[in-house]
C-alpha cells in the first residue's frame, strides 16, 4: 500500500527522512479493525518523530499520522482515537504509564489502511467531512479536554490563547466561543490575527501585548516565547494550561507571581476516549467544524510538512486520498 513514513530518524533535516512510498499492507489482529482512510492530519507529534524523538532507532521506518478518519470493512465511518492503552489499565486513559499512541508502538495512519484496536474507533458525525472528522483525535481532543475538563472555566470568563492559528488554538477559539467564554487571541501576523477574527474571537493582540485587562484563563502551547505574558495576563487565582512548548523551556518559572497571586499552572495531554466521544457529540449538536487550512493528497506529504515546520498554518493540514 501507499504510505507516507519515516526511513530512519533525521534530528537536523526532518524532511530528509520523510518517504512517500510503498509499505506492506497491515493485517489486524485479534482485538484489531482496519480501517481504510480517507483522511488524515498532521501534528507537531510527526515532525518530532521523523527527528527521532520519542522512537527507538529499530522502530523504523515507522509510517507518520497519528489521526486518521475513514471506513470500516463494513462501510461505517469512523474516527480514530490514537491513544493505545494497556488493556488492564482502568482508569483515565492518559495517565497510563504504558500508554502510547501511533506511530510509537503501532504504524500510524499517512497509508492506505491503519490497523487499530476495536476500541480506537467512534462513529464519525455525519455533520464533518472525513477532512474536518480527521482533525479531532489530538488537535481538538488536547484542546477540549484543556478547555472543559483541566481549566476550571465558565461561561462569561474570559481566556487568552497563545498562537491564533495553529491546530490546538483554532480549536480553543472555536470551543470557547461555542463555551460562552470571552475569547482573546495573540497573533504573531495581521493575517493569523484576522482567522483567529474570522473563527469568533472577541479581540486580537500581538505577542507580549499588553491587555486591557487581566484574564481568568490562558492557555499555552508554545512554551518559552509566550510564558512570561501568560503568567503575567493572569488575574489573582487564574489558571495558566498548558500542553507543550514549541519554542523550549522558558527561562523562568515565574513562581514568586504564581505563589504571590495564587495561579495555578496545569499540564494537559491529549484526551480519554470519553472525551472523545462527548466532543463528537459536540461538533454534531452544536454545529462545530474543525478550520482546514490546508488540505492536500498524500503524495504531496512534503509540501505539507514543509508548511507545518516553516509556521504556514491557518488551521489544521489535512492529507487526503
């Protein structure tokens, strides 16, 4: 079958290592469906992986693709839920010590076919095109479980997002909005300030801009360029979540403000299947869809890999076939 994968890991040159190519078709084992995908999208989690981060030099070549949208045997459209779990754990799904997700233990799903187990699969909305249902398993699940399960927040607060246009913070405007939070965005660009506009945001900024007023909420992806100004546009008793930094490790930690005004810090990682399930609901009832920014078939992998390590996003790029 076709795939997109990784031959070997490239820590300095990512793309080097990306293959668009043949692999043998995967055949499910007990417990396992197949399922033949429609679409697939990209995540910060697949470039890190083609630099050999989180993955033993044995594993390759390891197909890249975490999320994945498409079709069972018997034609039921379903969504995959990337998180795999040891089969005896039974509690949150994400503080598994032995969890792992694709393109870890099992290929990932930039192929043809993607072998998963039975419990990795949900029913796609018939509201979402393969495209947008693709987008759901890490992007928006990390997102909506910062958002409804970590932050505490309510109706009528008011929360800033670090980053205007990449997956997770499309998906924190669109789900505060629809969580009748007031939403305020930083944009490093005029135009990823006008998405963020175009997407319900209330009000846009530059990085590091000085708000109007102090916010209940912020929530952090990008790590060292933005951790100063969310821990200071916090009021006494915010709380600042956070789920990755895509810039490093910032160079303070901030305490004596976070210890002296109260705030609380919280990491989030991906989501429950649970989660997953109720954010289906969700986009059904509520009318929700995921922003594509950028959506292109899978042989032409490394133009969107290019796009996401060079910053070019205005939502999330999706593969197709």
């Amino acid at each position: 079958m076709r795939a997109v994968y990784a031959d070997r890991p490239s820590p300095d040159a990512p793309l080097h290592a990306l293959v668009v190519g043949e692999r043998p078709d995967p055949e499910p084992g007990p417990g396992q469906v197949a399922v033949d995908v429609r679409a697939a999208s990209l995540n910060m989690h697949d470039v890190w992986t083609l630099r050999g981060v989180g993955i033993k030099a044995e594993q390759f070549p390891m197909i890249l693709g975490m999320d994945a949208a498409g079709t069972l045997e018997d034609g039921s459209e379903v969504v995959v839920y990337p998180v795999v779990n040891d089969p005896d754990w039974g509690g949150d799904r994400t503080l598994d010590p032995r969890r792992s997700m694709l393109t870890e233990d099992l290929q990932g799903s930039f192929a043809e076919r993607v072998v998963v187990p039975k419990a990795n699969v949900l029913p796609k909305p018939t509201s979402l095109s393969f495209a947008e249902a693709a987008c759901l398993g890490t992007a928006w699940l990390t997102a909506y479980r910062m958002l409804t399960t970590r932050s505490g927040l309510h109706a009528g607060q008011t929360m800033l997002v670090q980053g205007a246009s990449g997956g997770v913070s499309t998906a924190l405007i669109t789900l505060g909005v629809a969580a009748g939070l007031r939403v305020w965005v930083t944009g490093s660009s005029q135009e990823k300030r006008d998405l963020a506009s175009k997407l319900g945001a209330h009000a846009t900024f530059e990085p590091g801009a000085r708000l109007p007023e102090r916010v209940d909420g912020v929530f952090d992806s990008v790590g060292k360029a933005t951790w100063s100004h969310s821990i200071k546009s916090l009021k006494p008793g915010g709380v600042l979540v956070t789920c990755g930094a895509t810039t490093g490790e910032p160079d303070s930690a901030e305490l004596t403000r976070i210890f002296f005004l109260q705030l609380r810090v919280i990491g989030s990682t991906m989501g429950t299947r649970q989660e997953l399930a109720d954010l289906l609901t969700l986009c059904e009832t509520a009318d929700l869809h995921p922003q594509v920014g950028l959506e292109l078939p899978m042989e032409q992998a490394p133009e969107a890999f290019a796009a996401m390590i060079e910053g070019r996003t205005a939502g999330k790029i999706v593969l197709t076939r």
